[in-house]
C-alpha cells in the first residue's frame, strides 16, 4: 500500500507542470512516471531532484551511456528493479547493445 499519495499531471501546480514537461519532453514521452510524481509531493524536493539529475547525468569526462551503465551497477547492488528498469531503457535509448548490457551484468554480478 503506497505511503504518499502520486501527484497526478492534472492535479499539478503550475511549479510541478513545469518540472513534468520537462520530464516529458527528455523522456519522449507523455507521461510522467511514479518515482517523479511521488517527488512531487514536495515541489522544491522535485525540482531539485531533476536539476541534480541533469546536471550528474549529462556529457562531461563520463559520456552519458557510461554514467547510465554505472547506474544501473549501483541500482542492481541497491536491489532496485524500479531504477534497474529506468536506467536500462535510458541506457538503451542511449545505444546500449544487447551484448554490453550482458558485459554489465556479468560485472555486476561477479563484484556483487
């Protein structure tokens, strides 16, 4: 039974629609998933959870595919199959193969 209660698009301030169209719009999608709509409980905690995001995830001296790879290492130690799914489709949508998602995983699994 779920704890908070999600923010739903509909019911969203005008602080908090901003923060899911720009969720959307990265995402390439059309809806907001749960882990963002129960941030949104508290607006300044959302916003501060996507600037962070975009800022940790984007090019730097770690390409953004590495940066995915790593966190899908840390959610598999973590035992999160909610960001294991979230960050293996960004991974993918980034280009990750079929044959370095098995590398990834054979090295998570050895250093687990």
């Amino acid at each position: 039974m779920p704890t908070v209660k999600m923010v739903e698009y509909e019911d969203a301030s005008p602080e908090v629609r901003e923060v899911y169209a720009a969720i959307m719009a990265a995402k390439g999608t059309d809806n907001v998933p749960n882990f963002w709509k129960t941030a949104a409980t508290h607006p300044p905690l959302l916003r501060q959870l996507w600037d962070e995001l975009g800022q940790v995830m984007a090019a730097g001296a770690l390409d953004p595919l590495t940066k995915e790879l790593i966190a899908i290492a840390v959610s598999a130690t973590n035992g999160c199959d909610y960001c294991i799914n979230s960050h293996t489709a960004a991974a993918i949508n980034k280009g990750m193969t079929p044959q370095q998602h098995g590398e990834l995983m054979s090295v998570i699994a050895l250093f687990n």
